[in-house]
C-alpha cells in the first residue's frame, strides 16, 4: 500500500501539486492545474476548477496526508487573500470529504528553513533552483513576472519536503561577535 503525502501551493490562476513517498520521501510526481483571469474571469469558478483538479490528482495517488500552504493574512491586496481562503476552505471541505488529514505550513516557516530569502533575490527563483538542486529536476525560471515560470510546483516540492524534513536547515549565521 502506497503511503503519499499530497503536497499543495495553492492559488486560483496556478496550484502546484506533489505527491511524496511519506516512508522514502521520494518525489513522485508533481504538477500544476492553471485557470488563467482570461480564461475564466470569475474566481470562484476558477477555485471549484483547482479543487476538481485536486480531487482528480487524489483519487488517482490515493494520499493519506494533505499540506498546504497556508494563506497569509497580511497580503496587500484583499481580493487575494479572500480568494486564497476560498480555496483553502475548498481544500479543507475535500480532504474533509475524503478523511484525509491536513495540516497547514506558513510561507516564512518553509521559505527560512530552505535559506529562501528576500535579501538573496528572487524568492520563485530561489524557489526553482533549490527544487532544481535538490531533486534534480529542470524546472524553469525566466523572469519575476514570466507566466512561463514554474513556481507553483516547485513551491509545492519545497513544502512537502520541509513538512517531511527532507532537506538540511539552512543555518542562520551570526552577524557581528
């Protein structure tokens, strides 16, 4: 019996998805379900569009343990926080629906135990290069704002494998004496 852990960067344009070996912690699979602004204008049919993609990934890996990112409250932008929370409400009900278990893990918690930081750059660059690195992938990376990057699943390889405790903690240095 496969013992998965589904790994989720949730947004309602790009959710990156993984799923992880929870024994092994082996990646084996990852993805990303995209509903664009221009193809579907109304949030809330894009977030049933990512929770039906979810759901398809889950009955097809059969994970006993869900992450997700968890939603930042302290976003500028209102819409975005109220549309992250819808999704993460959607998510909630399913792996409710489906009694699966689901934790949640914070944007700086992962970004600091990884070394992702704004000091350092790019944060979707760090992002990709440190998945890259890691698991020997060629995820790409054009630029802070290309629509081509692969971010979303990168971000969700980063979060599965800080909640598996599959990479080495970045140790912070001592500024000064």
């Amino acid at each position: 019996m496969n013992n998965y852990l589904l790994s989720i960067d949730g947004s309602t344009v790009a959710t990156g998805a993984s799923i992880f070996d929870i024994n092994t912690k082996e990646l084996i699979n990852y993805t990303v379900f995209k509903k664009d602004n221009k193809e579907e204008p109304n949030m809330r049919k894009r977030v049933i569009y990512m929770v039906d993609c979810l759901s398809e990934y889950i009955k097809l890996y059969k994970p006993e343990k869900i992450v997700m990112e968890q939603v930042i409250p302290a976003i500028n932008n209102a819409s975005t926080v109220l549309a992250l929370g819808i999704l993460q409400g959607g998510v909630l009900g399913l792996s409710h629906g489906l009694d699966i278990p689901i934790d949640f893990i914070e944007v700086p918690y992962w970004h600091s135990e990884l070394g992702i930081l704004k000091s350092k750059g790019d944060l979707k660059e760090q992002s990709i290069n440190w998945v890259n690195e890691k698991y020997g992938l060629d995820l790409v990376y054009k630029s802070p704002t290309s629509k081509y990057n692969q971010d979303n699943e990168a971000d969700s390889i980063c979060i599965g494998s800080v909640y598996l405790g599959n990479y080495i903690k970045v140790k912070k240095r001592k500024i000064g004496r």
